[in-house]
C-alpha cells in the first residue's frame, strides 16, 4: 500500500501554501479557536470561562496579552540593538524578529478583543481619554505600535507585492524605526504598570513600586532568548541556519541584562525587608523561588559558562528564559493575588489561547515561504524539498 | 456626601438592601451560572449586603456583628484612576463614583484596581456591565439620602457631609469608652465617604486594615508623570544615535548589489526535524 503523502505544496495565483500534517492539526485548532470565539462574543462569558468576580482577568489577559506582548519583545530588542546601536551583525534574525513581533501583537489584539466584554465599544478609549489610567497608555501604545509594525514589515511585503512602495517605505523607514523603539519600551514597562495599583491585594515579592522597570527589562531580555527559539524552529523546518557565534552573542547581551535584573530584584527585597517572604514555604514564595530559580538563576549560569558554546546550551537558555518569563506574567496574575483559587481556566479558555498561537504559527509559515524574511530568502519546508520533485 | 455606619446599631433587618434593590430595580434570585458562596455577598444584582460576623471577645464572650458592605466611594477612587474609558468617574456635585454604561468597554480593570474588591459583572450577560453602588447620586441631587439611609430603622446609617460626620463619629467614640478608638475610612487609602465606627476590632469583622493612609492612585502617577518625558528623552537619544550614524556613513562608497534571490534555495536542506 502506497503511504499517504500529506507534505504537499501547491502554488495557487503565484503564492506557495504548503500542508503537512502538524498545520493540519494546527487548521483544526485555529478553527476551534474560532467558533469558542464566535460562541464567546454572541452569548458573553457564561458559557466560555469560568472567571469570577474575585479573579477578574484569566488565562486570555495573562497569557494572550501579557505573555504575548513580552515574547513579542524580540521584535524591539532586536531592532534596538540592529537600528539603535548599529550592531550590524545581528541584521540576520531582524527581519524574523520583526515578523513575530508582528504576528505577536495582531494575536495579543485578537486576545484583547475576546477579552473585554462590551467589545462593540472597544474603540471608546479613543475617544473618552481615561489618561489616568495607565491601561490607557498600554492600549494606545500598543495600537500605535502594530500599526507601525505593519508599516515596517512593509518593507518586506513590498519586495514583492506593491512594488513601487518600496522606495518610499526606505525612506520613512529609519523613522518608523525609531517611533517603533519608543513606543514597545513605554508599553513593556506600563504591562507592569497596570499592577501598581493593587498594591494591597498583591503578594509583597511581586510587587515593587519599580515594577515597570522589572517588565521592561524582562521583556527585553526574554527578546533575545525567543529569537534564539525561533531561530532553532526556523532551522529545524527550513535549514535556515544563523551563525551559533551570533546566536550566543545575541543570547549574552540578554543574558547579561538578566544579571542586571537579578541583582535589582535582590536589592529591592534586601531594601524592603521581603526576605522572610521568600523563604516562607507557602505556595506563593515557592512559586517565586522556582520563577527566580528555573528562569533567571540556571540560565544565567548556562550562559555564562562553557555551556554556551554547545548548541543545546543557548538553546535551553533561551528555552528557560521563555518559561521564566511566562511564570512571571501568570504569577502576577494569579498567585500574587490568589485568595481561594475558585478560577481555573475552562477548555474554552485554553481553545481560545492555543488556537490563537496556532493561526500565528500558520501565519508565520505562509509568510516566510512567500516573502523574504528567514536569511533575506524566501523558505520551503524541507520535506517538501526531500518528498516532492516541485523543485 | 458621606455616610456613617454605626456597627453597633446594626440589627441585621437588611432593610437597606431591600431598599437598594427597589430603587435601582435589581432583580432577586440566585444566579445559576456562577457558584454562589456560603457568605452573603455582593453580586451584580445585589449592591449592598449585611455580613453577619461572630467575634470571640478576649474574655471569652461571642458578640454577634452586622456589618454592611457596599462600595466604599473612596475620595481617591482606584477604580476610576485605573479606568481608561472614564466610565467609572468621581461625580463633581455629590463625590459618588458613579458608573457611565455607555462609555465601558468591559475591561474589568477596575475590578482588578478596587482595593475593597468591590465591583461586581455580570457574567451572565452577553455584553456585561459592572456594577456595584453609586450611592443613589440621582437622589442625592435632588437633596435626599441615599435609599440604603433612608431606609434604615434603627439609625445606624447617618447621612451628611464628610467632615461633620466624621467630628460626629469622633464625639461618639469619645464619649463611650466601648467603642474602638478608629474611625474605618479616615484615612484608609487616603479616605472614603463610608465611614464605620465599632465596638468590635474592624479586623474581626472582615475589614482590611493594613492599608496605608495614601490612595493606591499614588504610584500608577507617579510613574505615568515620568512617562512622557522619559519616552522623549529616549527618542531623541535613539533619533541623535541615528543621525550621527547616517553623517558618518552618508559617504561609505554603495555596497554591490546582492545578486537577487529569485531562485528557491534553502540552504542545508537535509538537516531539518521539524514538522511544522
């Protein structure tokens, strides 16, 4: 019996759309991400999850937006360190970085958008200005900056489509470049603003009146470490291969700030005289042990030892520096504030967030293999290289 | 407009809920979706409620406490800092922080910014609302207290200006030695129009009493006035860096033209494991 061949490519008006079997699965799941959303928006929240009135923000604020817009933090970091400090080298991920970026924030928009309740008024903060609320800054900022990502990514988009833009897109880019770094940096840290004000109901470890600056950083070395991720992702089914010398150095810059926020954490709880909380034994101060420890203290010392010159050490680095960062988000969230634990996000809940990383992943695969971002060159899934005679 | 809650002269009658539920027409009954918890407390329909609260005196004797609990109208409120639509403001006329249903997107913000844990959603509805009390600001125009006050049979709510209510509550407990010398929501976060004098310890009755005496608002201004000049600061840093760059470089002699890519290649095409 002839085996079925589902790695198949087909070419329809000029553009590539390839299916294997894992986008299939992701088709599914993406598709069932789109009715729960469907079902969320026509009857409200009854059916889809279980937030309560004690735990306000779920799984869709805490991992869609929060998360979402810190592994987003790629695109910025390393914009910063290509266009802002001219470190030329680290050119080959920008374009890749900036694609999931862009991706990122389009998904954070649609999670934000499931999340409010009365979403036919989502466009009322631009015109009743709640300019007190740093929520406000966060939801302009973040429309401001997918708006220039789009532009930026133009830059791309006009290699092949719409020609005769792309002289124009060069020119206003190293603008949009610069608006593109103010803009991430004020909403990274203001994602941690939000928490200011609920000092009283926050567990003291997760709390600081510094704690925008703790996203911020986090965000931007998280950046690194998720380029890295999705570096190796691009490797493993396009043999796009970046430079391991880059790679390390790249995960190093990251990887130094990191130190930089360790040692801020430390102060700030030697400071305020938090250290019995670290060290109480309850669910929360083990929750923040194994967050310091699993994300932030084992990395660093993978970095910057001789195990970052393996392969698998950047990678597992970069691959903790990942988790790390998700546990900071869900636990401000959740375990600084945990009171009864009635909330558990509903298999809706969960449809909706792995359905929405699914389309991006989609996304992310039709994009590169029609435009040029992975090397500056248009990719092709290697099985469809090995398994059909397209080429 | 203040009100002041004498705990001791509760008797538990819930009369003022009741009366909350006529004036602002909220239905009665059970909610079905949502699990409803031992305790009496606020839901979307219900605004205000009594706590029944059992504290053991040090002495060995159990003195049984009603405590009313509503939004608190804090003179800093957290939720209409933290929102971002300015459907939850401060009214000018009245201080009630009062509710604008057409101006919320339904971010729940402020539920999460409510230091109180005051406002309710309702879940149950395809395009929910917050709600919680707005301390009737309609009949406080025309002059009257709110329906919760004005209901009240034994006199344990008191309606009237803030700073006359608090020398009032402060010459209640000078005179009666059994009252706790602490006015609840002088200064806590700043201070609240409700206002509660007891007996009874506030923590034994379920009131948060480690807050400090400055509205959380504080730190969300704090760091938002140094927002946009530290973004400012920063682009011209990154716009200088740039320009410098580009007058160093505007000289470099053009870098030949890459050969374009049309062909499909993708590098080492055997290595890959992926299967996305």
């Amino acid at each position: 019996m002839k085996k079925l061949n589902l790695y198949r490519c087909y070419r329809i008006l000029g553009w590539d759309f390839t299916v294997t079997p894992a986008r299939i699965v992701l088709l599914c799941l993406a598709g069932l991400m789109a009715c729960v959303a469907v079902v969320r928006l026509l009857t409200g929240f009854q059916y889809v999850t279980h937030l309560t009135d004690e735990t306000p923000w779920g799984l869709w604020i805490s991992f869609d937006v929060l998360c979402g817009v810190a592994l987003a933090g790629g695109g910025y970091s390393t914009a910063l360190l290509v266009s802002g400090f001219k470190v030329k080298k680290y050119g080959v991920v920008a374009r890749s970085a900036l694609l999931t970026s862009l991706l990122g924030y389009i998904l954070v928009m649609a999670g934000l958008f499931l999340d409010i309740g009365l979403w036919p008024h989502f466009w009322r903060p631009f015109v009743s200005w709640g300019y007190t609320s740093v929520l406000f800054e966060v939801f302009w900022c973040i429309s401001i900056y997918t708006t220039i990502l789009t532009l930026e990514f133009h830059e791309v988009i006009t290699e092949r489509m719409f020609k005769w833009l792309h002289p124009y897109i060069l020119k206003i880019l190293p603008v949009l470049v610069i608006i593109g770094l103010i803009f991430p940096m004020m909403h990274q840290s203001s994602l941690g603003g939000l928490f200011l004000i609920a000092k009283s109901k926050m567990f003291p470890l997760w709390w600081s009146p510094i704690l925008p600056l703790y996203f911020l950083i986090s965000s931007f070395f998280v950046g690194s470490a998720m380029v890295c991720v999705e570096s190796d992702l691009a490797r493993r089914n396009y043999g796009h291969e970046v430079d391991s010398d880059i790679m390390r150095q790249l995960t190093r810059v990251g990887g130094a700030i990191m130190a930089i926020y360790l040692v801020m954490k430390i102060v700030d709880i030697t400071m305020h005289d938090e250290w019995g909380y670290v060290f109480l034994g309850t669910m929360q101060s083990n929750l923040y042990c194994l967050e310091m420890v699993l994300g932030i203290i084992i990395p660093l010392i993978i970095i910057f030892s001789p195990l970052a010159y393996k392969k698998w050490g950047v990678l597992t680095y970069s691959w903790l520096v990942v988790i790390g960062v998700v546990m900071n988000r869900l636990n401000c969230v959740f375990t600084a504030m945990y009171k009864s634990g009635d909330y558990f996000p509903s298999v809706f809940e969960f449809a909706v967030s792995i359905g929405l990383v699914s389309a991006g992943c989609l996304v992310y695969g039709v994009i590169v293999e029609n435009f040029n971002v992975l090397g500056n060159k248009r990719a092709t899934q290697h099985h469809i290289l090995q398994k059909t005679d397209l080429l | 407009m203040a009100v002041l809650v004498d705990i001791t002269k509760c008797i538990g009658c819930e009369s003022c809920s009741v009366a909350c539920k006529l004036w602002n027409k909220l239905p009665y009954g059970k909610k079905k979706s949502r699990k409803q918890k031992e305790e009496k407390d606020l839901d979307d329909d219900t605004w205000t409620v009594i706590q029944r609260k059992r504290v053991e005196a040090p002495s060995g004797k159990g003195y049984t406490r009603f405590v009313k609990k509503q939004c608190m109208h804090c003179l800093e409120p957290s939720c209409a800092s933290a929102c971002f639509s300015k459907a939850l403001r401060v009214d000018p006329e009245t201080h009630a922080v009062v509710y604008i249903p057409e101006l919320c997107v339904g971010c729940r913000y402020c539920m999460l910014a409510c230091p109180f844990e005051i406002p309710r959603y309702q879940w149950d509805e395809p395009l929910p609302l917050v709600t919680k009390c707005q301390l009737c600001a309609s009949r406080l125009k025309d002059g009257d207290a709110p329906a919760c006050v004005s209901a009240c049979p034994t006199g344990a709510l008191t309606f009237g200006g803030r700073d006359e209510l608090l020398t009032k509550a402060h010459a209640i407990i000078e005179k009666d030695h059994r009252y706790i010398n602490h006015v609840y929501g002088e200064k806590e976060l700043g201070g609240t129009e409700w206002l509660y004098i007891s007996d009874q310890p506030f923590e034994e009755l379920g009131f948060k009493t480690d807050f400090e005496d400055i509205p959380p608002s504080t730190y969300t201004h704090a760091y938002l006035s140094k927002v946009p000049f530290l973004a400012a600061a920063w682009g011209l840093f990154l716009a200088a860096i740039s320009w410098r760059y580009y007058k160093k470089h505007k000289n470099d002699p053009p870098k030949p033209p890459t050969p374009e890519e049309e062909t499909r290649e993708a590098g080492n095409h055997g290595e890959g494991d992926g299967m996305i």
